[in-house]
C-alpha cells in the first residue's frame, strides 16, 4: 500500500520530531511520577500521592510535547495542573522540573510576560496553596517564602539570559549575512562596471573604423583598398583588446576572492599610451601631457584613472565631434590628476560660460551627448539615451561614481567657446603604491 506523498511527508516528520517530544514527555513523567513517591515518605502534612495526583503529574508532562508547536497552551496546562496540585496538597517532589522546562520554554520562544505571570501565581499556590486549600501543614514563614521565590527568579532570570544571548547571535547572523549581500551587490556593480567600460570603448572604436570603410568603399573606391585596410587592422586591434578585457573580467566571476587573480594584466595607466593610439586610429588627433614624477599608482587607483580616461575618449569618438582631444595627466605626492579635453561641439543643454562651472550634470537630451548609456553605437553623431545621473557605469554618472569611491571627485562641464572638459582628482595612499611597486617587480 502506499501512501500519498503529503501523508508520507507528515509521517516522517512526525516521527523525527514528534516521536522524540513524546518519548522525551513519556521519560520526564517516569522520573516526576517516580520521584514523588520517593519524595512524600520524608513529607508530613501532605496528601498522600494518589490517581488524581499521579493524572496531574502527568498532564504536566504531557503538555510539554506542545513546547515547539505551542508554547502558551503549553504553559496553561503546566499552570493550572501544578495549582491544582499544590492547591490539594500533594508532596513537594520532581513536579518542578517539567515546570521548569515550561517556563524556560515560553521565555525562550518569546512570551515573556506570559512566562512571568504564570510564575507569580504557581509560586502563590505552592507557597500557600496546600495550607489555605488544602487545609495542610502550617502556614509558610516568611524565610520559607523567599526561599521558595529564589527558584523561579532564577529560572526566568537564566531564561531570560539565554534568550537575550539568542537575539544578540541571531542579530549578528543577520548582520553578517546582509553585508555579504551588500558585498556581492558591489561586487557585480563593479563588474557591470568594467564590462561597460571595455565594450563600449572597443566596440565604439570597432564602430567607427567600420563607418570609415564602408564611406570610402562607397565614395572612393580607388582609395577604399589602403584605407580600408587601415580600418580594418585597427579593428581587428581593437577586438582582440577587447576580448582580452572581457576575458579577464569574466575570471572574477568564475573565481571566488580567495582563488588566484585572473590572468591577464589590469589595465592602468601604464596602458595609456595604447589607449590614445586607439583613439588616433579612430581619427582623432590626441595629444598626451604628463605633469609630474611618473610613478606606480595603487591598483584601484590606477585603474580608475584608466577608466575615467577610456570613457572620456570613448564619449569623444561617439558623440562629440572632435577633431583633436589632449589628456593630461598630473602626479602630486597625494594625488592623481587626469584631464581630458576636446574640441568638439558638446552637447547642446549644456550651458556656457561662468554658469557652466559648477560641474553639475544635467539630466536627460543634456547630458546624452557626453554619455554612454544606452543608445546604438555609432558615429560621432550618435547620441546615447542614457541619462548621466543613472548610477550603472554609464557615462558620466560612471565615472563620477569611480572618483567618489575612492574619495575623489570628477567634474565634466562644456568650455566657454567650444568643446568639452572631464577633469578627475583621485587620492593617492602611498603605502599601497609601494606595495603595488613590490608586486609589480
């Protein structure tokens, strides 16, 4: 015969866990019961354990298989039969520890004032319950009764320890858990960083190269065999870097933080000379100046300026319409200078002038013709349609938020006559660039 699938579900898990509570009840009920008709031979003045005492005795332990599913029911019936007990005046005896395990019970699963409450009336009942009730023994000296009132202060107290030591770990499991969160959230926003980055550089590159050909092969076909040829290496330039990139960023998403670094380099400004001959080859006229003692940068802090510089020229090859750019690129002894400035038309939103020189980014038509988010990759006249304010890597907004997580800042703003100005200031710790110069060499 066999069951249904829910029916063989509930079975087992009945008999993994409440087959335990029963046989756990069943053994506290052999030592309650056990132990009171050892306890009463010492007592005088109590009611001799008879069968209601014994069926008290044991709904008490039966109603501690209710501890997990349901606490306040559990401690109602613990309650009402240990008053019962006490208030007929049976014998003191092991009856206290499944009250124990009743009251810890409800503290631990969060009825605290239940638990309490409960405790205050049974210590009232065992106190006087079998003198007043039961018409037994004698009345309770004061002594006696704090005696008696130290047990369950130091059952709820312990309980109450416990719980708060409970809540505390418990709290910190969630902490730790919502940083690794917050952590891997980061980790794939850079991610996502560093891909936008490299193929929208080399595919931009890829773009215009390709435009180029087909204009010549379309317009002057006599010339079209040299130049296209040109066009044509510096694209197969431009995606061979491109999947080198790309296939170095892909190794941080198979590789956990503790396994060996990806294999191939991370780009940085040792790389800029490549970078601007990429963006000559694209049919710009790129000027570098460098101001300063040239030295090894941090690692985030090297590649950031790379990026921030990559993404500056990308825009340039895209949208601007420029014919020569100039990156300029300046070392102090606690910063990371890099400027890139071009002489193409900017974007219309943009204002002019004093106004222009708070760096602020506009949003939306305004800010598209200095970013890359979204849009089709094309030309120099193309125009993206993200806006610079989106937080994704994209654009201006991207390389803004590269300079603040480092601690930096980055302002992109239109010139007063014509073209455009990204200018970046990156912190420079000098212990890591040391360390970076060690692991270089």
């Amino acid at each position: 015969m066999r069951w249904p699938r829910c029916a063989s579900s509930w079975a087992s898990g009945w008999a993994s866990g409440g087959a335990r509570r029963v046989i756990t009840a069943a053994a506290i009920a052999a030592i309650t019961i056990g132990g009171t008709f050892g306890a009463q031979t010492n007592q005088q003045h109590v009611r001799r354990l008879d069968a209601l005492g014994v069926t008290l005795l044991a709904v008490v332990c039966a109603a501690l298989v209710l501890r997990r599913r349901n606490p306040p029911a559990m401690l109602l019936i613990v309650a009402v039969s240990v008053c019962a007990y006490f208030g007929i005046g049976y014998p003191w005896g092991p009856v206290f520890l499944p009250l124990t395990i009743a009251l810890g019970g409800a503290v631990l699963a969060g009825y605290r004032s239940l638990a309490w409450i409960s405790s205050a009336v049974i210590y009232v009942f065992i106190v006087w319950g079998g003198f007043y009730l039961g018409g037994r023994g004698r009345p309770p000296g004061l002594a006696s009764a704090f005696e008696v009132a130290a047990w369950p202060l130091l059952i709820l107290i312990g309980a109450e320890v416990v719980r708060s030591g409970r809540e505390r770990a418990l709290s910190a499991a969630r902490g730790r858990e919502e940083l690794s969160r917050r952590r891997e959230s980061e980790e794939r926003l850079r991610i996502a960083q560093e891909l936008h980055d490299v193929l929208a550089h080399n595919i931009s590159l890829i773009s215009v190269q390709a435009g180029v050909a087909l204009h010549l092969m379309d317009e002057r076909p006599d010339q079209a065999t040299d130049q296209a040829r040109t066009a044509l290496t510096a694209i197969r330039q431009a995606s061979k870097e491109a999947l080198g990139e790309l296939r170095s960023v892909l190794g941080l998403l198979r590789s956990s933080a503790s396994e060996h670094a990806p294999l191939s380099p991370v780009p940085g400004m040792a790389q800029l000379g490549d970078l601007t001959s990429r963006a000559s080859a694209a049919g710009l006229n790129v000027r570098t100046e460098i101001a300063g003692d040239e030295r090894p940068l941090p690692a985030d802090t090297d590649l950031a300026a790379y990026r921030i510089v990559q993404e500056a020229l990308t825009n340039v090859i895209r949208h601007a319409g420029a014919t020569s750019v100039t990156v300029r690129v300046s070392y102090d002894d606690a910063s990371l200078g890099v400027e890139v400035e071009d002489n193409g038309h900017g974007a219309p939103g943009w204002p002019r002038g004093p106004s222009a020189r708070g760096g602020a980014t506009p949003v939306g038509g305004a800010a598209a013709a200095h970013s890359t988010g979204g849009g089709s990759v094309g030309g120099a006249g193309s125009r993206g349609t993200g806006g610079a304010t989106d937080m994704g890597g994209n654009g201006i907004a991207g390389m803004r938020e590269r300079a603040r997580l480092l601690g930096g800042e980055l302002t992109a703003r239109p010139l007063s006559g014509k073209g455009f100005l990204v200018r970046a200031r990156l912190p420079v710790r000098r212990g890591a660039a040391h360390m970076t110069a060690e692991a270089q060499t």
